[in-house]
C-alpha cells in the first residue's frame, strides 16, 4: 500500500510548478491563511519566505516543500490537501500571478484507515 500523504498535486499543477522552477530555480509552498491573498497555496522561490517554529512541512510536492501553519493544521489535519490549478490571476504574492493561472487547494476527508496510518486521532 502507498504510503499516505498529506499534501498532492494534479498534473496541471506539477506542470506549473516544473514551468516555474525552470524560470525561478526551486521554489516552496506556504497555504495562506486568508490574509491579503484569501486561503490560497502561496509559490516562492526556495528560502523567500522563512518559514519558522510556527510552520510544519506537510510534504512535497513536485520537489517544492510546502507548509502551513500548526494553528491552520488543526483546522485541515483530517482533510487531505490537492493542490490544483485554475484559470485566474494568482496571489499578488505567488509567483504563478503573472502567468493568467492560480493554484487552488481542493481537499477530501481522510479515511480512518488513513487517519490510523498517519496516527492522528
């Protein structure tokens, strides 16, 4: 069984995030919590923003790491993050802003079985 992760990506996305680490080099994730740019995934490149005590990595994806708050984790730990890609203008923040798309974060409920196997209870 594959190992359960708390963060995916679609094809549209990874093909994004591929298009901007060519431009950009590596690059990050941060989920936003709803300040300036709504409760959107939030594209840096890698070490723009430092990320802190306050921040846990929830995995990868594409190669970028992408985190979130603990205080945001609370509310999202049972819910499984897929990081998609819609037509749109992006987080004025994000690196994807000029590109005439955004990444979105869809989510689904964890199974119990899942739930067990990342031990959250």
């Amino acid at each position: 069984m594959d190992a359960v992760r708390k963060v995916t990506a679609t094809d549209a996305a990874l093909a994004l995030i591929e298009q901007l680490q060519a431009r950009h080099g590596p690059v990050m994730f941060h989920q936003s919590g709803g300040c300036c740019d709504g409760s959107s995934p939030m594209c840096f490149p890698e070490g723009e923003l430092i990320v802190g005590d306050a921040d846990i990595l929830m995995g990868e994806i594409g190669g970028a790491k992408f985190y979130m708050t603990k205080a945001q984790y609370d509310y999202w730990k049972y819910t499984q993050l897929i990081i998609d890609v819609v037509e749109g203008r992006g987080g004025m923040f994000s690196l994807e802003g000029p590109t005439g798309r955004r990444f979105l974060t869809r989510s689904r409920m964890f199974s119990e079985e899942e739930l067990s196997q990342l031990g959250i209870s």
